[in-house]
C-alpha cells in the first residue's frame, strides 16, 4: 500500500514550482523520460492556468 500523505506532499511541491523552476528541471534532468515527466507537468498546470482564466473571460 502506497504512503498517500507522502504524495500528497510531493504533490503540494510540485505545485508550488515556478515556470523558471520547471525550465531548470527540464534542462537538468538526466534522461529523456525524467524530461518528459517535467515537461508534461508543467503544462498540466498551465493547462489549469488556462482554463481558469478563460473562465473568467480574461481573454
């Protein structure tokens, strides 16, 4: 059985990074899968971005 609260944690980290954080992980990881992985995150929560403001009609 999985440590649920362990992940929540990573999962509240991972939320706080910055584009530039992201972009520093992206550049430093050491294989294509761990690059992918950073990458796929970081447009997940842009994604999110995105959706909240097209449901605020900012743009």
């Amino acid at each position: 059985m999985c440590d649920v609260k362990k992940y929540n944690e990573i999962y509240k980290d991972i939320k706080e990074l910055t584009q530039e954080d992201t972009m520093q992980l992206v550049l430093e990881a050491s294989t294509e899968e761990e690059k992918d992985f950073y990458i796929m995150i970081s447009d997940f929560f842009l994604q999110k971005k995105q959706k909240e403001c097209i449901a605020r009609n900012v743009f």
